[in-house]
C-alpha cells in the first residue's frame, strides 16, 4: 500500500512538473509597468545613439521630485558650481568653452540657471530646456561637442551626491539626481546634433546670478 501511495505521488508531482514548465508566460500587467520602473537609472553608459529627446514628465514621481526641490535647496550654489565646472572643465578641456576668458563663468552662471528652472518647473522639463538652449545659443560660444554632454552628466553626478546628506533619503535623492542628469544630457546632446523641436514652448528662464 505504501509503494502504491508513493508511485501514485511521484506520478502527480511528473505531471505538474511537465504541466509547468510547458505552461505559456503571462504577460506582464501594464498597472505593473509604472513610470519609475520604466525609467529606473541603467548602469550602462549612454552613447549618442541614445533618444535625442526623453519624454518631459513622467520620468519623476512626485516623491522624487520633491526630493529634488529638498536637495536643490539646501546646496550651498557657489561651492557646488564651481565644483561642476571644475570637474566638466577636467573632463572636455578649456578650450570646448571658446576663446572669451569670461568662458568659464558664463557657463557656471548658465548651468545654475538651467538647473534652478528645471527643478523649480519638473512638470515642465521639456519646454525650460529647449527655452534655454535657444537662450543659450544667443549668448554662448561654445565649442561643446554632443559627446561631451555625456561628460556635464557624469561631472554632475560625481559632484552632487557630496552635498545630499546621510539619511534614509540618501540613496532615491541621488537616483532622482541621476534620472535628471540623464534627460539633460540627452536632451542638451539631441541639441548639439540640431535634433530638438524648435516648436517647444517659449518659457522664460530667471537667469539669477549666484
């Protein structure tokens, strides 16, 4: 009798087995597919064939948005400007930022601009950074190549996670930061290459002197 049972039990067992593994995958629920695990930082590095343009908002939950306008706050401005440019400066060269010995302050000035009036306007990333390129264009000369968009990503990344401080909102305030990082690099790479829409919306850009 306990063999027959044990026969009996092996027999059920092969059988959903076999059933299992031969069972066709459900796909995966589109409530499960949320904008933060669509657009959760990849560890790989971009390259110029990555989409000129990332799409403007749903990037960033509203719990990382308000982790950016919290740590975007409490930078100290100057200390962390000088430090990005130092950094991109270290990365791409002197001369990518022309010949105007005001070069490398001009920038600092309008690197700050951009990033206050994106983080103060996160529903509106996309139209304040077409705005500011075609600012920018009007005031910069500039020798940045669309590469070296890549590098203004990673010297902000290496420099920002310095100011964020210890805490358990550490760890998503970088990856908000990192998620940002990426849509300007892009965004400003698709602009060196002359891939953005010149029918973005004309927002104007506060450009405050920090």
């Amino acid at each position: 009798v306990t063999m027959l049972r044990t026969e009996n039990y092996l027999h059920r067992s092969h059988y959903n087995i076999h059933e299992t593994v031969n069972r066709p995958s459900s796909p995966v629920s589109p409530s499960r597919l949320t904008p933060d695990r669509l657009c959760e930082p990849k560890p790989l590095r971009r390259t110029r064939s990555a989409s000129p343009l990332p799409s403007k908002m749903g990037i960033l939950s509203s719990e990382r948005q308000t982790l950016l306008r919290r740590s975007w706050q409490r930078l100290p401005k100057q200390t962390f400007s000088d430090a990005l440019m130092n950094k991109l400066v270290a990365k791409i060269g002197r001369p990518s930022f022309g010949e105007d010995p005001d070069a490398i302050e001009l920038h600092r000035r309008y690197f700050m601009d951009l990033l206050s009036s994106i983080v103060d306007n996160l529903t509106e990333m996309e139209g304040i950074l077409n705005n500011w390129i075609e600012i920018s264009r009007g005031h910069l000369s500039t020798r940045i190549k669309p590469r070296d968009w890549d590098s203004f990503g990673e010297s902000l990344m290496t420099v920002i996670p310095h100011y964020i401080g210890p805490g358990k909102h550490h760890k998503e305030t970088v990856k908000s930061w990192t998620m940002l990082s990426s849509f300007l690099s892009d965004g400003l790479a698709a602009a060196a290459r002359g891939n953005h829409s010149p029918n973005s919306p004309r927002l104007q850009v506060n450009h405050t002197h920090y």
